[in-house]
C-alpha cells in the first residue's frame, strides 16, 4: 500500500481481520535495516495503535509499517490462513 497521511476505519478493520486470520514466520526482515525479531509480540501492539490512532498524522508511520508487513508476509511461502492449517 501505499504511504498515506491517515487511514479510513474500514481500511484498519481490514488489516486487524487480516493478521487475526493467518499465521506466519516469527521474524521478518523488511529490509531498509528494519528487522523484527518476533511478530507475535510486535503485531498486537502495533495494530492496537491503528485501531485507536487511524485517523492521527502523527502515527501513519507506524500505521504504513503494519500494510509493509503484510506485503511482505503475503510475498512469503510460510504465511497461511489460519483456518487451512
């Protein structure tokens, strides 16, 4: 996706379903020197600010980073919907 300035409830109520429906590696690298270590413990957080903080210029950085990490997991053969396992 790309970087915008805020996002629009629907568009975070999207990713939120996203990451609750699959499973993934535990670490990614995003590139850019942006390596995280374990996904599960760095997710929630993040997406808790995308549902309280969506419409707030001062966290679509954060915000944008969330749409990056899925790109990349979807680019990733080890991502799965939770339901197919």
């Amino acid at each position: 996706m790309e970087y915008k300035t805020t996002y629009t409830k629907a568009e975070i109520d999207e990713l939120v379903n996203w990451f609750a429906t699959h499973t993934f590696e535990k670490e990614l690298d995003l590139g850019g020197g942006l390596y995280i270590k374990n996904l599960d413990e760095t997710i929630p957080p993040m997406l808790h600010v995308a549902q309280t903080k969506y419409d707030n210029k001062t966290f679509s950085g954060q915000i944008h980073q969330l749409f990056r990490i899925r790109e990349a997991l979807l680019s990733s053969a080890s991502t799965r919907l939770v339901n197919s396992m």
